[in-house]
C-alpha cells in the first residue's frame, strides 16, 4: 500500500469510529487507541502535505486565531419557539392546530428533549462542510466555522453509503457540554487557578465564543441535531424521516427523541422525560413537541417569530432566590469542618431545599456570601444544593460577612487545616459529631447495611456513652437499646437482628464502611479485586505495593498506610472480626462468568434487592448500568418494568426474568 493508500485509509477509520462513538453510541476502540491513529495520521500529513485534504480529521483544529468573528445569513431564518408552562397550554396548542386544520384527523408528534446548550447551524454543501454559525438573532449569526470544526461529533464530510449526500444541507443543532464533562472541567480551571463556569451552557456558549479555535478543541462539547434549514436535492415527508436520515449521514442525532400517536402520547412523554431529567447525562429545561407531518407543517406555515406547528414545553425552574438567614459549621467523619448557610426554606427541582453547603473560608470568600444576603441555588447537576451567586442588588446595609473560627463547634478542639488544602479539620478523633457521622457511615446502605440504625437513634448510643466506635455496634444488647428513647422491644429486636445479618459481608462493603479517606465505593472494589478479598494482606500493604495498583495514586497510597499506622484502627476492626465478622468469598479470575458484560436491571425484584443484583454482577467481573443502549447486553426484568423493557425490545436485547438471571450463577 502506498502513502497515499495509507493516509486515506486512516482518514476513513478515524471517520468510522467517530460515527460509532458519537451517532451510534457504540465505540469498538478506547480513546487511547484513537489517538494512537490520529497521531499516525498526523505524521503522515506532516510528511506529505500533499495529501492534505479539507475534510481529514487533522484539520479540525489549526487555524490562526481570529481578530474577530465574521457573520453568515442563515437562508432560512432559525426561529424561537412559544413556551407551554403547563400541560394546559400544550393541550391549547394542539387545540389551535386541530382548528387551523379544520379537521378531526389524529395528528402525530415528534418529542425532543429541550437541551439547555447554544443553538447552530450547520450547512454542507455536496456531503462537504463548508460553515457553520450561531443563531444569532435569528436572520444572521456568528461565523464560527473554526470552532464547529473542533467537535468531533461533527463530521466534517456526510457518509454516503446508504444513501448520496444532498447538493445542500442545512441542519440545527444544540452545542452543549455533558454533566460529567463539565464536572471534570470546572475540576481541571479550579486546580489550574483559574475561575470556574457557573454552568454547562455557560461553558458551551463561551467555549463556541473562543476567536481561537484551539482553545475550543480543549473544551468538552458535543452536539445534538434535531432540524431542517434549507434543503436541495432531498425530499422528506416527515420529520422523523428526516432526523434519521441524518443518522445515516453520520450526524449524531439524540436517542431520546420519540415520535408519538397523539397530544395525549405527546405530553405522557414530556412528562416521563421531566422525571427522568435529573438521570440524563446533559441538562435539559424542556421538551420540544413538533407535528411530524411536514406537509402538515407547511399547512400550518409560521408567525412572525415562531412556527405553529411546534412549541416548547418548559419544565419547572430549577434555579431559585432565597436569603441566607445564617451560617453554621458542620463537622463531618473525617473531622472536616464545613461551612453551611441556613436558608429561607424554598422549592428547588421539586424538593425544599433549607441547608446548602458553602464548602470551605476560600469559597466563601471568592463569592462574597454574607449573612443576610439573597442569593441565586440551583441543585448541581439537579442534586445538590450550591450558591450560585449573591444577587448583591438586594444585599442590605447590614449584612454580615463569616469568618470561620479556629475552634471545632462541637468539641471545642483546635481546627487545622492541612497544608495544599483549603478544608479545615478538627484532629480530635474523639469528637462526638465525628463519632456519630462515622457510625452514620458505617451503617449506611451501600457499607454495613443495618438497617433501622438511624441518625437520631446513633445520637443517642452516642451521648450515653454506649457506643465510642463501631465495633462496640456489636456489643449492643437488646435491653440497652430498649431503654433508650422510642425504642420499643421490638424494635430494639429488630436493630439487633439488622446488627447480626450485617456480620456476613463483603470485602468491599467493609472497607467502604471503615471511611478510609480518599476510598470510597469504587476505591473498596479496586483493592477487593488486588487483594483478593484477603484483608491481613490490605492491611500489611506498603506504599509501594499499594501505588502499584492501577487507579490507586499516592495520595490514596498514603491515606492507606497511614489508617492501617494507627493502632487503634487496627484493634477496632480487629474486634470486629471477633466479634463475628467475616467476609465472602472473592470471586477468583477463572469465575468471571460476566466479564465486560453489561446488565440493566428494572422492575420489582423479589428474591434479592437491585444492590445485591450489581454487586453480584460486578463480583462476576460485568458492569451494571442505570441505562439502556446498544451497549447492554442483558436486561433484567422484574413485576411492572416500564420504559427500559421496551426499549430493550426495541433493540433487540436478550431480556432475562430474575430467576433466568440467578439460573445463569448455576
């Protein structure tokens, strides 16, 4: 094969696994590998820039930096679309259709989930993309072709094996950064000293925004497209013809797009997606409901501003105001002391939010939050609670600013915080809250597991005395429970038979529940797997030996050593196992039945809970997902499974019932 063969080859592999990664969602190569090829290619080029094509996945980034952006007219105009706040105006939009059309035909819907991103437009010209631009305001945009080059989920020439590229194409689409990515981003500015977004569109805008496009290439995006601009050459009767189309032609389209039968169908899904929106991996205010019919569309024509024949509706708010009434110090398990602000209890995502953590003295700082002030929360990725900023027009004249003390609130022992940190810790390892949140910890859900052995009960144990550390939950009887406070007979039975049953436990489980910092759920099951399940061997484990194990980095290394260094922490764990502790067996290397195997589980399972179901099938070296997609390889599924049955039929995936599940063990 000669050169050229060569580069053209690579061009069209570097093609094909961007096609699976980001339209299909089924990657066959890891990231590492693709930039193993992309910098064969590159050298290649750079030898023979002869061979040097627009289109190859080498010029994606390499333009100067611009002095400032030019403008493209969109030929046709990128219209805004009216809002339905309530499942009431969707059902008037439908209503104006119906009358418009004066006809009783059952009208079909297209429902897209509103991504909270930047919207673009993309155009090609002969399967070539030639430009592309912001919405601007609607009639002309920003020319940021450069930076549109950058994202690899655009295909800078359409694939043509199913069906020819159009003389022209243009499509709009939603530039946006995931939950995930933007997570990792914020990390990466804020260890960089550089300040953080506020928010993942946010970031997508000013990342788009860049006059030079190799400081967008760094940037996370992704894009979704979901519309028609102008058109020549191709013919579509509907719109969901249309968008899969698109997938053919290798522009990632979102695989949460439904077409429905009816208004009714329509606004089942919208609401189906606002209880799944906090699961999605990208944000999302909305959906979009579009008549699919385009002759229908036509009919229908536009107003001024926006088409008759689609609308969005909007989910409830997730950003809200309130005032910061107080700030308080917390003292967490690790003696960490945070600041929390006490708010003026408000809605926030469906759930109220009165408590918000404000993390450490730099943070409060840098956002210059005061006592007082009225500030904007939002739940980060629609979870937890954070500040997002101090609304400081409303800020009266005596508000007061924080400053941390150096004393521990709860024991009153001197605070340190550690050098290269920015979090302050009470070093008393007999502080009562330390205690108790540690206790909290080791009985929780995903540790220990003993249930009934809640927060105010644990407050109790602690104040009297009865419990120091948690081996001594395994010298509880049932007579001292039922002396304490709401703790009937049977109750204080049912603790300590919680107590007992936790006894038979998991390596994992158990390391997880010692609160190790720096180890968490995923930390407990890399070290299982290294050690075997054999914890004499974890807990002789040096430095060396500890860092030599993949993902355990000298940070984790030196947590470790350093727990296992104090004898008090040895002799605690080693009462436990006196006291009747054992953990399982670890699946060896020749019983990994479900290596890289994926499940999904739904429904009601009977004979065992969803947590013992994944833990089974990551003993057994698989993966379980919260999702469905052409990824998984078995869905497990119990009495009244919803959504994901279905689309597990849809894509052909083996569907097992529990017991087919538990027959494969056997």
């Amino acid at each position: 094969m000669n050169i050229q063969d060569t580069i053209n080859t690579l061009r069209k592999e570097l093609n094909d696994h961007n096609y699976r990664y980001y339209v299909l969602d089924d990657p066959i190569i890891s990231d590492a590998e693709y930039d193993h090829l992309l910098r064969e290619l590159q050298a290649l080029e750079k030898e023979h820039p002869e061979y040097i094509a627009a289109d190859s996945p080498t010029q994606r980034v390499g333009a100067q930096p611009l002095e400032a952006f030019g403008t493209i007219e969109h030929r046709i105009p990128m219209m805004s679309l009216a809002n339905a706040m309530s499942t009431d105006e969707i059902l008037a939009f439908h209503d104006q259709i119906m009358r418009r059309l004066d006809d009783t035909r059952q009208i079909e819907y297209v429902v897209e989930p509103k991504l909270d991103g930047l919207a673009v437009e993309l155009v090609y010209e002969n399967g070539q993309f030639v430009n592309g631009s912001t919405r601007g305001d609607g009639i002309t945009g920003e020319h940021i072709t450069q930076n549109l080059k950058t994202i690899r989920g655009i295909p800078l020439s359409l694939r043509t094996e199913s069906l020819p590229a159009p003389k022209l194409l243009e499509v709009r689409g939603e530039v946006f950064i995931r939950k995930n990515d933007f997570e990792k981003l914020n990390n990466q500015r804020e260890a960089a000293g550089e300040p953080v977004f506020a928010n993942p569109r946010n970031a997508a805008a000013g990342s788009l925004r860049q006059l030079d496009s190799s400081i967008t290439a760094t940037r996370p995006l992704s894009i979704f497209c979901y519309q028609a601009g102008a058109l020549e050459g191709v013919r579509f009767t509907s719109h969901i013809e249309f968008l899969s189309t698109l997938k053919d032609w290798g522009l990632p389209v979102n695989p949460e797009i439904k077409k429905v039968n009816n208004i009714e169908e329509a606004i089942s899904t919208h609401n189906e997606l606002e209880t799944r929106r906090n699961s999605l991996p990208y944000e999302i205010d909305g959906s979009v409901i579009k008549v699919n019919d385009y002759a229908l569309q036509e009919e229908l024509g536009v107003r001024s501003r926006s088409p008759r024949w689609a609308i969005a509706g909007k989910f409830k708010a997730q950003q809200e105001t309130t005032l910061i009434k107080d700030i308080v110090l917390s003292v967490g398990r690790t003696g960490a002391v945070t600041p929390v602000a006490k708010l003026k209890p408000v809605h926030v995502g469906g759930v109220i939010v009165s408590n918000v953590t404000l993390h450490n003295q730099d943070e409060i700082n840098r956002k210059d939050i005061r006592i007082d002030d009225t500030v904007l929360i939002q739940r980060a990725g629609d979870v937890i609670p954070q500040v997002v900023k101090v609304i400081t027009e409303k800020r009266p004249l005596n508000s007061r600013p924080f400053q941390m003390t150096n004393e521990c609130p709860e024991c009153g022992h001197e605070v340190h915080t550690p050098e290269g940190e920015v979090v302050a810790r009470c070093q008393n390892l007999s502080c009562p809250a330390q205690v108790k949140r540690r206790i909290e910890h080791f009985v929780s859900k995903n540790a220990m597991d003993i249930d009934g052995m809640g927060e105010k009960l644990i407050d109790q144990l602690v104040e009297k005395k009865l419990v120091h550390s948690f081996d001594d939950l395994y010298r509880l009887t049932a007579d001292q429970l039922a002396e304490l406070d709401r703790m009937a007979e049977k109750s204080a039975d049912n603790v300590i038979h919680a107590i007992e049953k936790s006894k038979q436990t998991t390596f994992r489980r158990f390391v997880h529940a010692l609160g190790i910092r720096n180890v968490g759920e995923h930390g407990a099951k890399v070290l299982e797997k290294s050690f075997n399940g054999d914890m004499s061997k974890f807990m002789a484990a040096n430095i060396e030996g500890l860092e030599a194990i993949d993902e355990v980095g000298p940070i984790v290394a030196d947590t470790i050593v350093n727990f296992w260094s104090d004898e008090n922490n040895v002799t605690i764990v080693n009462n436990c196992f006196g006291m009747g502790v054992s953990l399982e067996k670890t699946i060896n290397a020749g019983e990994q039945i479900f290596t890289d195997k994926i499940f999904v589980f739904t429904g009601a399972l009977e004979s065992i809970t969803r947590n013992e179901a994944k833990e089974i099938v990551e003993s057994f070296g698989g993966r379980a997902a919260g999702s469905v997609s052409s990824k998984t390889d078995y869905v497990v599924a119990g009495p009244v499974a919803g959504s994901k049955l279905k689309k597990a039929g849809e894509l052909g995936i083996t569907i097992l019932s529990e017991k087919e599940f538990l027959d494969m063990l056997k």
